[in-house]
C-alpha cells in the first residue's frame, strides 16, 4: 500500500533543538564552552519531564516543560540571569531548520503529498518556528500533542494525524529524529523513517524503525 501521508516530527527532526544554545554563546561569553552541555541537559530534561509529566498526568504545555528544562540546564552549569534565561527561551521559538528541510518539504509539495507536522510544542511554538524557517504554507496541517493535553509517545497522540487525514495507519510515512517517537508511531500502526543524525545505535524498544536515514534528503524514496 503506498504512502498517502508524511508526517514529521519537528524538535531534532526538522529544527535543531541545539540552535538556540549555540545561537546564544555568540552574544553570552558565560556560555563559552558549554553550551554544548547545556543544550544536551536542557533536551534531556525536556524529554525527562514530557514523560513524568504524562505518567503523573499533570500536563503543563511544552513551552513551560520547556522553561523548567531550562532552569534546571542552566542551574546545572552554575549560569543564573533573567536576562540570559529570556534570550534562551525566545531563541527556542525561532530554532534554526536543517540545511534539507526546506527542499525535501518542498519536493514532497511538488508531488502533491499530504504533509504534516506532529510535535509535543503548543500551537504557537510550531507556528512560530515554521514562520521564521521560511516553511509557511509548507504544511497541510500543524498538529499539536495540546488538542489531547498528553505527550509522545502516548497512542492518543498519533491518533490526532488519521483524525486530521482520515488515513489508514499504514499510509502514513512517519519521521522522526527520536528513537522513542518512531517505537511509538510504529507501534500505533504508521511506517517509520529515523533519521538518525548522529549515527547512533538503534533503541531497544518494540518495534524498530522501517527505515533509517542520516537525513531528510531521501524521505521521496520510501513513498512507494
């Protein structure tokens, strides 16, 4: 059965989640060499509490997992500031895309198939990092874990993109650069492609990914 529908994940996956730290150590001396570490922490415990957060079932929306995080990074590497912490948060919103996003996304609009984002951010912060990648009108739909108010991987959450599409599980190409995502959607039933950006070995999880890329370049070749 071909593929009717692709749908990506955003954080890792379309937008380097370690933009803003890096973005910032140009501007915040204090970040000088760590600022590798501290994006690593700060992804780390955004994922960390995601999965706390739904466990616990006490959902607060990914822009203030997202604030948490933060603190936690920064007060892990001894770095305090208002100012500093805002800069952080505000570069977040605007995470630089990767180099092929924006010709794969388009390739896939020439051949007119459906595409979508799914990701743990709010509304605002997918509308917001898809306008300042220059990706408006690239989409079909954006579609946030808030309509369900829980987190990835949870099935509920992968069940918003055959609502949106009125697809069959198996139509659906899904992308992503997260080892747990891609268990999660292929357990729900969707094709998986990981793109697996640092060459790392694949998660012992149920249900390995389909496919796995270095990159996004080649998600037009497992359509058919």
């Amino acid at each position: 059965m071909p593929i009717r529908t692709v749908i990506f994940d955003a954080y890792g996956t379309l937008f380097d989640v370690a933009g803003a730290a890096r973005l910032a150590a140009a501007d915040w001396p204090v970040l000088g060499e760590v600022w590798p570490r501290l994006a690593e922490d700060w992804r780390r415990k955004q994922l960390e509490y995601s999965w706390l957060r739904t466990i616990l079932r006490q959902h607060a929306d990914f822009a203030h997992v997202t604030a948490e995080a933060l603190d936690w990074a920064l007060e892990a590497q001894g770095l305090a500031g208002a100012a500093l912490r805002t800069r952080l948060l505000d570069l977040y919103q605007v995470l630089p895309p990767y180099p092929e996003v924006r010709q794969t996304v388009a390739q896939l609009k020439a051949q007119r198939i459906p595409r979508a984002i799914l990701s743990n951010g709010t509304p605002e912060m997918l509308e917001a990092a898809v306008s300042s990648a220059g990706l408006e009108g690239s989409f079909d739909a954006l579609l946030s874990v808030e309509d369900v108010a829980t987190y990835k991987p949870a099935p509920i959450v992968y069940d918003l993109v055959l609502e949106r599409f009125a697809a069959r599980p198996s139509e659906v190409l899904f992308v992503s650069s997260n080892g747990w995502d891609i268990s999660g959607a292929a357990s729900f039933g969707f094709r998986t492609l990981w793109v697996n950006r640092a060459g790392l070995p694949v998660d012992r999880l149920p249900h390995r990914p389909a496919h796995i890329a270095p990159d996004l370049t080649t998600v037009t070749e497992y359509l058919a």
